[in-house]
C-alpha cells in the first residue's frame, strides 16, 4: 500500500503534517514510497524528495491541481511526475495556476511526463454520486483518457467506497478505467482531528465550533487502508501499479549554473574584469601605491582560478546602474567590504588596506564556495533595481526568493485560542507568558504562569494541546526582504516558480536553493539610505547646500562629541540604550572607536566594552600576551575584536596562509572540535617554525581561541559604521533637516515622533502646528522651524493635502473664510475642517481656535451659497465674520492638538508640574529606559487603566503614564494598589516611584508609591483660596468632600465675601491642586471664586 494523495503544512492551513513526520510515518509503517500532492504549489517537493531518500522511501513527486474542462468548471485533479521531465512540466503548471486558470488542454502531450488521478472528492463526480447519475461526468473521463491515455485512474475515497460501492462498480465496468485507493492524509493520527479542525477554522476566521469534524484524514496504516477498501482489494493493489510509473530521478541533475555575464565584443569575462578594474584603479587612486595594486592582482588572479568572474561582473552591472539613476546604494555589506576588486570597480566604498580588511575572509582560495555579496540600496527604490534585473538578464533567469511564515509559539497559540474562543483577556494572559525564540514546550517547562493558566479551565489544556501540534507549521508564503537568484538556464526549468503581487517568486525557499546550487544575491531595501538621500535633497532645495555622503569625513570633531554623549537618536546601529551607555563609556574620538564599539555591542563581547573604554582612557595598563600582537592589537588597546584580527595573527605568528587562517578562524567561531584540534597542532608547528617556544604558541593559540567564537566582521562593521556616521555628520551639522526627515520617518511610530519632538525643544528647534499657508503634505522646514505635515492631522488625507497646497498655489489664504470659500466643494467636511483648526492650521491668520470653531457652520453655508465660480454671488454677498467665543482653555486646546496630531504642541498637561518634578529630582518618562533594575523618580499624567484580578482575587492594575517625552507601561501590584487606588484616575498627575523593568522586550514602571502633583510650581509654596458668596455657601459640604479626596499638600483658605473673613482650613483639608480639582471647584463656585496663589515669604 501506498499514500497517492498526502498533503503537508505547505498546503496551507489545510494540513496539519511536517513533512519530517509524514515521512517518519511511512518508514514505521513499511511504505516503499510516498506522494505529496499539495494544492496548486511544489514548495515542499524538494526536501520531501531529500527526506525520502534519506529514510530509503521512494519519493513521488505530485500536485493537486484545479483544472478547467470544457463544461467551464473547475475539476480537482492528481498530478505525479514520471520522471524529471514530469516535475519540471508540475513546476510549469503550478507557475501558471498562480497567473491565472488551467485549461485542460494545457495537460495535451504530457502523457510521458505524468500520471493523473481523477478523485471521487472532485466537486463533479461528488455530486454525480450524491444524485447517482455517474453518466454527468463522462465527458471529463473521456477527456482525460484522450490526454493521459492508460495514465489516468479514478481515485476511490474510503467514504464514497463504503457509501457507493455498487454505483461505482456498475459505472466502472462501463469505463473501463483504473481505480486506485486514496487516503486523503491531512494529518498524522486520529488524535490530530481537532488540530486540523482548528487550521480550518483559523483559515475560515471562524470558531471551531462552526468547523465540522472530517473522518478519516489521518495517515492510515495499510491494514486500516484494507478494512476501509475490504470492498475494494484492487483498488489498495493498484497504489504499487502505480508506482511502476516512476522513473526515479535526482534533483542532482537540476543544479544551477553561474550566470554568464554579456561581455561586449569577443573578450573574455576575465579580460574585461581586469579592464574595469584598470579603469576603476585611475579613479580610486591618484597615487602609485605598489601595496594596493599587488593586492588587486592578487586578487583578480584569485577571481579567475576560481571562476567567479561573472559573478563579479554581474554585480558591477547592478551597482553600477543604479548609481547612474541615483539611486543610493551602500558603501558595503559583510566581507565583500575587503575586497579590493569591489573598491575600485565601485562596488564598495571601502578602502580595504585603509582599514586592514582582509580579501580572504570574503573569497577564500582554500575553501572554494559560492561569494557572497550583498548590496544594500534605498528602501524606496529597490523594486527598480530588480525591474533592471530582470530587464537586463532575463525574467525567465531571474527570481526574488520565497520565504514562509509560520506559525511560531505566540501566533500558535493566539490562532488556537481564538478558534477555540477563548476571551481576550484570557488570552492576552496567556499570550504575554509566552516568551519569543522559545517553544511552547519550552515555554511550559519554563514558567510557571503559563501551567497555571492551563488548570484555570478544562479547554485551556486543549488549546495549548493544539498548539504545540500545529506550531512550525507554515501559514503562508512571502517574498524574502532582500533575496534574488540569477541562472544561466531558465529558473522553471529547476524550481517551481508563483507570481506574488506581480512578482516572480521561487516556491523553494533560500536553504533549498542553496542547496540547489543556485546564485543567490542579497539586495536590501535599507530606510537609513532613503533617509540620508532626502536629508541632502532638504539642503540642497532649502539651502542650495550640495552634499556627498561618501565624502563626509569619517573623523567630524563635533558628531564625535555628540554621539560621546549619547545623542543617538535616529543614528543608525546607535540608537538603542545599550548602544548609547557603551558609546558614553567608550567616548569614541575616532572612526575606528566607532567601528569597534559596533563590533563589540553584541552577545558575549559586550563584556569587553568596559575593557576597551577603560583601557582607551589609560584607567588600565594595555597589555599583550606576545609583542609580536602589539602591531596587529594595538588599535584595539590589546583586545581583540575582529575576525579579521584572529587570522592576522595565525598569519603573523604561526606563518599560516591567509587563506588557512580563514579556516582556523571558521573552525573556532564554530567549535568544530576536530578541525580545531588539527588546527592546533599545526599553528603550535608553525609558531616554533618561526621560532616561538611550545608553551608560548599554545597560548597564543588559548588566546586566540577565547576571543574568536566572539570576533566579528570587520568588514561589516567598517561599512555599516560609515553609515552611521554619515548620519551622525548630518545631525551634527545640519540638526533642523535632520530632524525634519526624521520625523518623517515616525508614521505609525507615535512614542518615537514624541521622543523626537522633545529633542527637538531642547536644541531649540521650533516645531510649529501645520500651518494652513506654510506646512506641506508632509514634515517640512522653514526658516529653521519644522512644520507637520497635513497628512499627520487626523481626517485629513493625503489627496486633501495635496489639493490644500494646489488651492493656495494661486495666492494665500486670507482667513478662514477665504479658505472655506476657495477649497474644492468635495473636500468641504466637518471633520476636515474641525480637524485643522484644532492642530492650529489657522493660528497665524487667527489666534482664537474657538472663534473659528464657532465660524465653520456661517462659513460652509456661504461657500454653498455662493458655489466655487469666481465672480457671481461672491461679488454681492459679503462673507460672514469671524464668530465670537471665549478662547479655549489650555486644556481643551491641548486636548484638541492631542486628538487630531496624536501630540500636544502648544504645551503639555505636565508643563504645570515642572517644578514639583525638578524639586523632586523625578526624570523624564523617555529616560526610565535607561534606569532597567534600578528605582527610579518620575511623573505623568495617567492613562488607559486596566484593573484585573489576581487568582488571590485581589485587584491590581495595569496604565499607562504619560508626559511630553514618552508615554510609559506601569504595573500595580495588589499590595501597593489597595493604597493608592483612589488615586487612579485617568487624566491625573501622579508622582511615581517605582523599579525600572524590561520584559518581553518592553519597558515597564513598578509602582511601588505613589502621590498626585500639585500645580504652581514646588510644595508648599501655593495656596488654594476659595471665595465664598452667599450662593455658594449651600455648597461647602460638597467642597469639603472634593478636598478631602484629592488629599494633598496644598492648604486652603475659604474667604466670605458677606463677613469678609479669611479662615484657613485645618490641614487635613489639604489637597492635591490638579485639572480635575480646578473644574469641579470652578463649576460649584464660577471660575473667578477659584484662585491658586504663591504664599507671600516669610520676612
């Protein structure tokens, strides 16, 4: 018995089977061969095909594929390769179901190359069956006779051989056509149902409940296979029929070819390298520097022996063409940085001897594979790279690689949840335990709070069952962020192709592809390129500034002190918290500190970061084990850091060719224990060659060993550091449109937009409201002030922005009137309208945003009346005035910029508490970041609380703090929330102490005080006064109640206006003076009985 009709997770959603389990199965159960038929896609074909043979089981190459007869409907066909000609016709097939439909007539003349199998499932012969007229679907069967000859069965399922039998025996006898079994594996064993009842249902958007159960999806044993065919012997014999249909082949056979690059004239691809790079060497050096050319023939010598001139070739082209279209592309990427070839043919803008970068670490002689360059490009324009791509090479060679996301812990566990309808709050529990880059299992073992979530409820244990079968499993298919292939012959010819999103896509993904032998290049859309490109056209449009990233000095005095002080922001590699304490540690003074701190600041080398910036200041001697380390160690103050360094030393030392300290460098980061060893043996050889005693080359060996699993690429961080200091030149020097852009960047990011509007405040940099007769469609300068955009007002898209500024081309507007009256009639909404005024669009044509609130009606009804055509009624009815209203308060017009920009901009609810804040020595919400583990002051207005209940069935509480740097997540344990509770109220001010925590990658406050501000500056240096008239006085109990809640440390002084007597309260009527307070006061008394007032000093 043999499985014809096997589909794995790569059907997506449909199927709850691994591919390594699918196979595993037939190996226990004795197969000696498997099909995987997945619907309309061969991702899987390749390392099914690689698994199979592993375990000694014939693999069977096939599809399920929908095709189009005559009749116009589409019919579920079994496709399986004969031989190779059979799966490259599949992957021709499946190429054009993902373009469009089938026809039948597109199977024609590959009877050769493949088998069909017509299932009893197919949506046709189901119904025939249903109905009993089997007579419908001859038509089809004739057809696929006259395509596929004796190479066409109808597939039996077990549920229609049991419900139909005499039906269909009475119709085959008449057809006279093979029948074969089919098990319809969609899962592993009968206890996988519910999983893949739940893959369905997740793929539905549905509830489980809502999914029926499906019998017999499992992987049948053949004995189960017999007992549901036992009317059907043949039908089970003729899976090994079958089977004779095969010609066994190997993917051996479809190994990809380096693609040769059109060479003009009759010149040899290498002969036309050595000619670029001659051209390339005048423009890279003015001088004769012997060192750099040796080092370049050396290096073209080397491309020949190994055959890699195309490839070099070829990567020039791209490059090249993109820089003649202007198209930013970066100074270099990983170990092609020291390739002295890639420099002068401008590949890189790295000077490889400049920075001690090593040819070998990138193409090594010694160790022959495929090189390996990737090229970074602007964000925004990649997609014309790889349109030039394919243009210029051939779309038929040219593919951006496939990738699959699948379903890891979280999102297992959050689909499975939902499916089962599990509440939110419930899930959210569940979900925030579940910790990334760990297993389900792995999770459990490891904490706690997940088991006991499983025992909450008797489901909850079924949802984390499900999860764990259907976690790994692929969910769909993407587009890798950077990966392209390129080959001689035609992609189809070798892997299945798709169209995604009009692009053409491999279904393999990158390890099979490597496999495969095919050349992949990397070409990464990064935003930092973009963002520098539209710092310099700012300058140049603004200022007429004309600038050169590449020519920026690497060394600028004044970016070096800025990012010595930790002013990272928007800096690339630096930005992060980590990055800005290292670099206030180190206090780079040079390029190459900076290339070093990028080097370190990972896992396991952090460590060294104190060494480095200890030994930089002379705080610790620079030692060396060896003197012969000192040249090779000496710029990183005796540590070392590159990878580079490591084989500069076995070089230096034990006399090793470059090309064999590339070895031991690979063999140590890699802990290959063999390799290392005879490694060892050789470099303690070649120490004493060069006259080193044993016992000192096995600790140079020990040395170098220690550091090497950490060393890193020193060419990498050569080539990514010039881009952050390409960055850091331009914020240094040109902050204004550095920050302009910047913001820019912050759509969707709205901590970070805040975040940057305050540094902006404090290098004084005015942000302005988004003036109706300067601001653009999006963050732009004038006169050194940053204005938003349009499009970042709420209501306001980017077709109304773009018609704001085409109407104002004509002349400016005068009022508001004068703009509702010239707008187009189509963007003439109340939102729209409201929306603007809020954000303070017309600030500088009117200063009252209330009064203009209060003119929208008047306005709209006049431009209704008198219509969009210049002249006629305009010319006879006067517009309305200017309404009158009191202005805002402070608060409704912070609240309003709030609403429609996602920031305050005029102030901040928090302004008031700055002093309070100083006094108390409390930092800004945008610093606790940095204070992780430690207890920390700080202030905020709170917002979005969340009270639950613990399994104690004590409350606690989840919100939000805000203030104008950074909003802040905050947590109230039980025992600190029972007493602060009353004063948790969104909208309040709070002082907070509290521990600085990091979980899940996300910055949280402990609470463990907490007590409202008070505004007016410090306390105890304000007074509330209170005036009281003969009307207000029906209301002093209800005074006293508000104060006595608001408990604080302001006193309060009542004055009687009929007695004219001032009386203090006692203290305990002291109280916190907030918004909040004020209102309620204002609204029992009127707004000029309320006054907050210094005392007068004591003299």
């Amino acid at each position: 018995m043999i499985h014809l009709q096997t589909k794995s997770g790569y059907s997506f959603l449909r199927s709850v089977c691994h591919l390594e389990t699918l196979v595993q199965q037939a190996k226990t159960h004795r197969m000696p061969a498997l099909a995987l038929t997945d619907e309309n896609v061969l991702h899987g074909a390749y390392r099914f095909s690689q698994l199979c043979l592993q375990h000694g089981i014939a693999p069977i190459i096939g599809m399920e594929l929908g095709v189009r007869f005559e009749e116009a409907r589409d019919e579920t066909l079994l496709l399986y390769a004969k031989n190779l000609d059979g799966y490259k016709t599949l992957c021709r097939l499946s190429y054009e179901k993902t373009v469009g439909t089938i026809d039948v007539s597109a199977l024609e003349g590959t009877a050769s190359e493949l088998f069909c199998i017509y299932s009893t499932s197919s949506t046709s012969f189901k119904e025939a069956l249903e109905v009993n007229e089997l007579g419908r679907i001859d038509a089809i069967v004739y057809r696929l006779q006259e395509v596929f000859g004796e190479s066409v069965f109808i597939g039996l399922q077990s549920v229609h051989s049991q419900r139909y039998t005499a039906e269909l025996k009475n119709w085959l006898s008449i057809i006279q056509m093979p029948v074969v079994a089919l098990g319809n594996v969609r899962s592993i064993s009968a206890g996988d149902s519910d999983a893949l009842r739940c893959v369905r249902a997740i793929q539905a958007g549905k509830q489980m409940e809502d999914v029926p159960h499906e019998e017999a999806t499992h992987f049948r044993s053949s004995e189960e296979m017999e007992q549901a065919f036992s009317n059907w012997p043949e039908a089970i014999e003729q899976t090994k029929t079958v089977y004779k249909y095969i010609t066994p082949f190997q993917f051996d056979s479809l190994s990809g070819e380096l693609l040769k690059y059109p060479v003009p004239g009759e010149q040899s691809s290498e002969q036309y390298l050595i000619d670029l790079c001659k051209q390339g060497w005048e423009t890279r050096y003015s001088h004769n520097d012997e060192k750099a050319r040796a080092r370049l023939t050396l290096e073209l010598e080397t491309i020949e022996q190994t055959g890699f001139s195309d490839y070099f070739l070829i990567v020039w082209d791209i490059v090249s063409h993109a820089k003649r279209r202007r198209i930013p592309v970066g100074p270099g990427r990983g170990s092609a940085a020291g390739s002295m070839v890639a420099y002068v043919l401008g590949i890189t803008d790295v000077e490889p001897m400049r920075f001690g970068l090593l040819f070998e670490r990138f193409l090594n002689p010694e160790r022959l594979s495929m090189p390996d360059i990737d090229i970074d490009i602007a964000d925004d324009r990649r997609e014309e790279v790889i349109h030039y791509i394919q243009q210029r090479f051939g779309g038929e060679r040219v593919a951006q690689i496939g990738t699959f996301g699948t379903l890891a812990a979280k999102a297992a566990i959050r689909d499975t949840a939902k499916a089962y309808g599990i509440p939110a709050r419930d899930l959210q529990r569940l979900s925030s335990a579940i910790q990334s880059g760990k297993t389900i299992q792995e999770n459990l073992a490891s904490n706690p709070d997940i088991k006991r979530w499983i025992n909450e409820h008797p489901r909850h244990e079924d949802v984390l069952n499900v999860a764990t079968k259907i976690e790994g499993l692929p969910r769909h298919a993407s587009i890798h962020a950077a990966g392209v292939v390129l080959n001689e012959r035609p992609l189809l010819s070798i892997v299945p192709l798709q169209q995604t999103h009009s692009q053409t896509v491999t279904q393999y993904g990158m390890h099979d592809l490597e496999q495969l032998g095919l050349l992949k290049m990397d070409f990464l859309g990064l935003r930092n390129l973009s963002f520098i490109q539209r710092i310099c056209r700012r300058l140049k449009s603004d200022a007429g500034t004309q600038l050169e990233p590449n020519k920026f000095p690497l060394d600028d005095e004044k970016a070096l002190r800025m990012l010595a002080a930790g002013d990272t922001s928007g800096i690339f590699q630096f930005e992060s918290a980590g990055m800005r304490k290292a670099l206030q540690d180190v206090k780079p003074t040079s390029f190459q500190d900076l290339v070093a701190v990028s080097a370190l600041y990972r896992p396991g080398p952090m460590q060294f970061i104190k060494t480095y910036a200890r030994r930089k200041h002379g705080h610790e001697k620079v030692t060396y084990l060896h003197e012969a380390l000192k040249p090779i160690l000496e710029t990183t103050y005796g540590v070392i850091v590159y990878q580079e360094q490591v084989m500069a030393i076995a070089h230096e030392v034990a006399g090793f060719s470059l090309g064999q300290a590339d070895l031991l460098r690979r063999a140590m980061g890699k802990k290959e224990q063999q390799t290392m060893q005879d490694t060892k043996d050789a470099f303690i050889e070649g120490c004493r060659a060069n006259g080193y005693e044993e016992s000192t080359a096995s600790q140079l060996f020990a040395f170098i060993r220690q550091f090497a699993q950490y060393g890193f690429n020193k060419s990498h961080a050569v080539a990514y550091t010039m881009i952050s200091t390409q960055l850091a030149y331009l914020k240094a020097r040109y902050p204004d449109a550095f920050y302009t852009e910047l913001l820019n960047n912050t759509a969707g990011q709205m901590e970070k937009r805040r975040e940057y509007l305050q540094e902006c405040k404090h290098l004084d940099i005015p942000v302005m409201p988004p003036d109706i007769n300067c601001a653009h469609t999006y963050f732009d300068t004038r006169n050194r002030s940053i204005y938003f955009g349009f499009i970042d007002i709420k209501h306001v898209g980017a077709q109304a922005a773009e018609a704001i500024i085409e109407t104002r081309k004509e002349r400016p507007f005068e009022s508001f009137i004068d703009f509702v009256r010239r707008l187009p009639k189509k963007w003439l909404q109340r939102s729209l309208l409201e929306s603007l005024i809020y954000a303070g669009s017309f600030d500088s044509l009117h200063a009252n945003r209330a009064a203009v609130l209060a003119t929208i009606d008047p306005a709209l009804e006049y431009a209704e009346l008198i219509g969009e055509e210049e002249g006629g009624l305009g010319m006879i009815v006067p517009p309305p005035s200017l309404q009158g209203a009191n202005p805002l308060s402070s608060m409704e017009q912070l609240a309003g910029e709030k609403d429609t920009l996602g920031v305050y901009i005029s102030g901040h609810p928090m302004d008031g508490y700055r002093l309070t804040l100083q006094k108390e020595k409390a930092i800004h919400l945008s610093d606790v970041q940095y204070k992780i583990h430690l207890h920390v002051s700080t202030g905020g207005i709170v917002q979005e609380v969340k009270e639950i209940t613990t399994k104690k069935g004590e409350p606690m509480a989840f919100l939000r703090l805000s203030d104008a740097s950074a909003d802040l997540d905050c947590v109230i344990f039980p025992e600190i929330y029972r007493q602060i509770k009353p004063m948790i109220k969104e909208g309040k001010a709070l002082l907070v102490q509290g521990k600085a925590e990091k979980r899940q990658g996300t910055v949280q406050l402990i609470f463990s005080s907490a007590r409202p501000l008070s505004q007016g500056g410090e306390i105890g240096d304000s007074i509330l006064y209170l005036q009281i008239n003969a009307n207000s006085r029906r209301h002093l109990q209800e005074i006293k109640n508000l104060l006595q809640a608001n408990s604080g440390r302001v006193p309060v002084a009542l004055y009687y206006v009929d007695t004219r007597r001032l009386l203090k309260l006692p203290d305990h009527y002291n109280t916190v003076v907030d918004t909040d307070l004020l209102a309620s006061l204002q609204r029992l008394l009127g707004k000029e009985n309320v006054a907050l007032k210094a005392k007068k000093s004591q003299s």
